[in-house]
C-alpha cells in the first residue's frame, strides 16, 4: 500500500495510517463522505522498506526530553536507524500540544545552535506541505478520542517517508487506560510497530 498523497512512505508508516483511517472510519460511525479528502485512501503498490515505527507510551511529560533527546541521538549517530545519513533538516517534529512548544524548541535550539542545519518543528495542524526522512510525533492523549484526534495523528505520521517515533503522552486527568480507541489504535498496530512503555 502507497499514499497517494506521498510515495514516500514505507510499509509500516502506510499499514498504520490504514489501520488509524479504519479506526477513524469506526469512530465516525462509518460516516464517508468526506472520508478521502481528510485522510487520504491508501492504495496497493510499491514501497520502500524502512524500520518499524516505535510507539513511545508516557505518563506525563516529565518523560518528554530524556525519549526524545534519545530519538535524537539515535538517528543522527552511526546507529544505522536509517541506512541514509540523517542531518538535522532530514527530521521534523510535530506536536499536537501547544504547551511542549517551548520543550521542542529549546532541545532544537540546543542541538542546532552553531548550524545552519536545522531540525524542522511544527504544530501537527501546520504540517500539511511538510515531509522529512524522520519525523519524532509528540501527541498528546485525550481520556475521549474524537475524530479530530485520528485526524491529527494520521497527519502527523504521513509527514514521514522512512522513519517514525510516536509519543503517545498521558496527563493528569487522560490516561491511555481511558481511550478505548486509542487502546484498539496500539492492539491493532502491534504487528507493524514497537510499542515501548516509559
């Protein structure tokens, strides 16, 4: 399966967003139509093969700088994530929470300080014309799922071509335990991703 917004996706990054628009499909009550327009129909072809995406699980976002300081350095080292070189402008990170704004921006400013190689950052919402190599997901979990939450995971993930990180991020009141969709979303991906839990 290939979008047919974007060739660049691999195997694992299309399954997924297959498995999120079906989710979508259930949550609207198989509402369709305006169904391709939001997300995208994906189609069967040819794809490239890349590493699986990781599901990051948090509790809080205490936990947000270690993972993705961790993420960071894992695809710009010699760690072979990616096969390809990886340079700051080859990874995007896109939130669907404003308040990690300030956390994103501070960790890129760091690592990008004395470059003009630049990490790419942006709220989920902004992305449509975006597209990295690697894009680190940073999505906050709501206790109710609604259709606007599938939407802007689905966005997210289809801005990367070959490699995927996903923080799913719990607050004080939202818990994962609390989103039945969100729950069914990591039971149905488990073949096509590693889901780690913080």
């Amino acid at each position: 399966v290939v979008s047919t917004q974007s060739t660049g996706n691999t195997r694992d990054i299309s399954v997924i967003l297959s498995i999120i628009r079906d989710l979508y499909v259930e949550v609207q009550g198989g509402r369709r139509e305006v169904l391709d327009v939001i997300l995208p129909k994906l189609i069967p072809g040819h794809f490239i093969h890349g590493p699986k995406i990781i599901f990051h699980i948090l509790d809080s976002n205490d936990m947000i700088r270690s993972v993705l300081n961790f993420e960071l350095d894992k695809l710009t080292s010699n760690s072979n994530v990616i096969e390809n070189d990886i340079n700051y402008s080859d990874i995007g990170i896109v939130y669907y929470d404003f308040n990690v704004e300030p956390l994103v921006k501070e960790i890129v400013d760091t690592r990008c300080n004395d470059s003009d190689d630049k990490i790419g950052m942006c709220a989920g919402a902004y992305s449509y014309s975006s597209e990295w190599q690697a894009v680190i997901v940073l999505h906050r979990v709501f206790e109710y799922l609604d259709e606007s939450e599938l939407r802007a995971l689905y966005l997210m993930i289809s801005r990367a071509c070959l490699y995927c990180s996903v923080f799913l991020v719990s607050g004080r009141d939202n818990t994962l335990e609390g989103n039945r969709f969100m729950l069914a979303l990591l039971d149905k991906v488990r073949d096509h991703a590693f889901i780690q839990y913080h």
